[in-house]
C-alpha cells in the first residue's frame, strides 16, 4: 500500500485520552527529547528553500527537484512502513510521504511519535502521488518546535466566534479563510498608499496623545501623562494636526493610523480603529468626491478582481458613477419630510414629535434632520452614494454653502447603509471656527461628551492664513469589511477588543 502512494484515513484520538492526559503526553515527549539532548527549541534556524505555493505552482519546473520546505503538521496519517502529513506553511498546505525505507527505521519512529500542531522541517523530492496530489517524498524530518496544547474540535476548525477573536493566533491556523481577509486587508492599506502617493501626497505621522479633544465628535479616552503632570487624550481624529501641516506649506498630506473613540461596540464599531484621513490644498469636497471614487474603484478591482462584489446580501456596483443627494433630499424622499419648508426649531420639534424622532432640548433643527436621516434615510442608500450639504450645526469644521444658508459643503459616502467617508470643503475663517468652537464648548457644558473642546494652537495657525482646502476622511476597517463581505468589524482586526474573561 505504501507503495501506492495513497491517503490513508487519519488517526483517530483515543475516546479514553481525555484533554489533560493528552497535554500531559505532549509534555513528556518533550522532556524525553530534552534529556535525550534534541531539545527543538534550541534550534534557531533551518535552511528553508521552497513554500507550499512555489512548489504547487511551479510543478513543472520543481517535478523530481529536492527541495527544504518547513510549516506546521495539521494532519497525520499512519500505515506502517508509511505514512504521510499535511505541512501548513505561509502559502498553504503540501502533503509530505514520509517512507521508514527512505528517512531510516529510527527518524521514522521519531516521525511517529511527532503531534498535529508541531513545527516540522521536510526535505525532500517533489513528485505528484498516483492520486494526482503534489506531494513531497522526505529523506529528511526536522522536528522544529514543538506544540503543547491540543488543537480544538479535533483540529478540524474553531468556530465559537468569541474564542476566534481572543486567540487569533490559532483562529489564523484552523480557519485558512481568515487569513486571506488579512492578506486582503494589508492590500488595501498597500493600495491606498499607492494611489495617494502616485498622485503626490506626502505621508505623515501625527500624535496620538493630545492636550485638547478634537477633530470629531465622539467621547475620547483620557490617560495621565506623569511627567507632564497633566491628564491627555487619546485622538479620536487625525484632523486638526494634518491642517496645521497645510498651513505650513505641505499642500497634500495624508496619514493612516490608529483612532481610539470611548463608545458603544457593534459590529461596526471597536474602540480602536484604523483611520485615513487626507487634506489637498486649493480643492474642496467635489475634489474629494473625485478622489474617493476613484481610490475606491482602483482598490477594489486589484483587491478583488472585480467592480461587482457582494456585502451582506447586496450587489453592490461599484463601476458606474456613485450616486449624489441631499440630506434635505433624503429626508424628503425616505421620511416625506420637506426640511427645506421647515423654518424654525418649534417646527423641527413639531416634525420630530410628530414622527416619533426622539431629540434633546439642546438639539437645533440641524440636529434634528440629521436624527431624521439616520432613522429613515441612511439604511436605504445601498449603492454607493454621496450625502451632501449637512447641517451646520453637526459641521464644526466645514465651510457653509454660499447661496444656502445653515448648510455646509460636506458629504459622507454612504454603501449598503453604512457610511464609508466623510468630506468637506475645509473651514479656513478662523473667526467663523472659533465661533463653531465655542457652541461645541457649550455644548460640552451643557453635557455632550462628544462635543469638541477649543484648540487655541489651531485657531491660532489658521490666522497666519490656511489656504482653500479640501478634506476626507475614511474608515478603512469598514472598507476592509466591504471588499471581503465580512459582516463584523471584529472579523477585519487582528486583535479586536474584548472583554477579559
């Protein structure tokens, strides 16, 4: 049979061997190995020549050639004289053959005695089986690390979410699916740099601990800086040090780093989160809306292939021109509410109440439409579509619309119901910001930890003059979410937050 070349069935686990005596065993077979003076962790490198994807994609070339490949066993199949694994490597799977006649009576034995999980280093010839499989026959087995712990449902998957999320390090091994989406993710990181970077932006780095919150309305996480002696927060937006850069002279910057935002968790939402934001000199939000659409559409189609892709049930399509309303136009045509015809907060209320939108006293009519939006709007903008021209009470940093009193030049990018980007033609009046500064102050008096606090050193840089600006920002664990179809923003983070058990 050895000579066949053939699969056989794996070995199963003893019913009796509960997981503690399992453990136990694996233990015991490394003490043994380190009296006998083959410790596998004093071993610190280990010539590796070839992957899994080369030798299975090159097979033509690599046929009969001797190769040095090295992964983790997830499978081993025991039939005597003969026996065969399954090595996982960075580029995927390759069957080993391992023959007793061909690696010697006692590696063999060793080879044996080896544990799904350990680290092993394989060389051998390249050949395909009489079953068609790419195979490689070993003259040599390297035991390379050794694994302590049992792999769980027999190592045929992990699949309780929550167990996946704390250990992903082993979620990376048992589920291959979810490596992709991380090799997918870095992608689109590589491509957005590429697409901003062809196009002249600069990259840059700003601070994550900062004296003043700012540049969005969210509740920031605060910490304690011993030396300085004084309570900082952790940003919760890259905006206002990349406009100060502007104003000294860089006229395109843009930065991806990490956010951190003190709030509710859904499956849109983790604390931490990874943000691009961008500013260009001398354009304003349509420039964006050019930029993001066509970023979108370059990425998507080296990511995956296609402008036709598939999110939580939709098909979205992403190769004709995204689609532009509104948000008085939203309301209008997914509430029949006609902002426009509305002239007060008495009558913003009146409508409010009238619908069922719940508001706080320190609500304006701005807020108020923007209630009306998320609750009858948003979950309707399914193909990709540009809100525009928002309130500019929820605008603090965005210059108003000539001709249209109480909005702004904003829009967010909204795809299957879920906003994806967010724009505007800058504010750069420093006397028209401090006074949005100071209502957001108010604001925080009157008890919206959201709002933002007065930046002093801003203010300051826009009256040395900020030239006309267009800004954008993006998340890009959403859009990581979008092009893989993952329904949770847990599943696009290596490292989700959780909760300690």
């Amino acid at each position: 049979m050895d000579d066949q070349y053939g699969a056989a069935p794996e070995q199963p686990v003893p019913e009796a061997a509960d997981e503690k005596e399992m453990l136990r065993i694996r233990r015991e077979k490394l003490a043994e190995l380190q009296e006998s003076g083959r410790d596998p962790f004093e071993r610190v490198e280990y010539g590796v020549t070839a992957d899994s994807g080369r030798i299975k994609a090159g097979f033509e070339q690599m046929d009969g050639r001797e190769c040095s490949v090295a992964g983790r066993m997830m499978t081993k199949r025991l039939m005597g004289k003969a026996s065969f694994c399954d090595i996982q490597d960075g580029a995927g799977r390759i069957q080993v053959y391992v023959r007793r006649d061909e690696v010697g009576e006692e590696p063999y034995a060793e080879f044996k005695r080896t544990d799904i999980g350990d680290i092993l280093g394989v060389r051998g010839t390249v050949f395909r089986t009489h079953a068609g499989e790419i195979s490689i026959k070993a003259a040599e087995i390297t035991l390379l690390s050794k694994s302590l712990r049992i792999f769980p449902e027999k190592w045929h998957g992990l699949r309780d979410q929550e167990t996946r999320y704390r250990q992903r390090y082993l979620d990376l091994i048992v589920n291959p699916d979810v490596k992709d989406v991380f090799v997918k993710r870095s992608a689109v990181i590589s491509g957005i740099r590429r697409f901003l970077d062809n196009r002249g932006f600069l990259e840059v780095d700003t601070p994550v601990l900062q004296t003043i919150h700012g540049g969005g309305s969210a509740r920031p996480f605060i910490t304690r800086h011993n030396v300085l002696g004084l309570d900082m927060y952790e940003r919760v937006a890259l905006e206002l040090p990349l406009k100060r850069l502007i104003v000294g002279g860089f006229e395109r910057v843009y930065e991806i780093g990490r956010c951190f935002r003190n709030e509710g968790m859904d499956h849109r939402h983790n604390p931490e989160f990874t943000m691009l934001e961008l500013y260009q000199a001398y354009t304003d939000y349509r420039g964006m809306m050019e930029l993001i659409e066509n970023m979108i559409k370059e990425i998507a189609l080296k990511v995956t292939g296609s402008l036709q892709i598939r999110f939580d049930g939709h098909e979205i399509d992403l190769e004709r021109p995204f689609e532009h309303i509104t948000m008085v136009d939203a309301v209008k045509k997914y509430a029949g509410v006609d902002f426009d015809a509305i002239h007060s907060l008495d009558e913003a209320r009146a409508a409010a109440k009238e619908r069922g939108v719940r508001f706080e006293k320190l609500h304006e009519k701005g807020d108020i439409l923007n209630l009306f939006f998320e609750e009858f709007a948003e979950k309707n903008l399914i193909q990709p579509t540009f809100l525009m021209d928002h309130p500019v009470e929820i605008s603090p940093l965005t210059k108003k619309k000539p001709g249209k009193p109480g909005y702004t030049e904003r829009f967010e990018l909204f795809i299957a119901g879920c906003e994806y980007a967010n724009a505007y033609s800058e504010l750069n009046d420093p006397i028209d910001q401090r006074r949005r500064f100071e209502r957001q102050e108010a604001l925080r008096a009157a008890g919206d930890a959201e709002a933002s606090m007065i930046d002093e050193d801003f203010l300051a840089a826009m009256e040395y003059g900020m030239p006309p600006t267009g800004g954008l920002g993006m998340g890009v664990d959403r859009f990581v979410m979008l092009l893989t179809d993952s329904r949770s923003i847990r599943d696009v983070l290596l490292f989700p937050t959780m909760r300690p058990v």
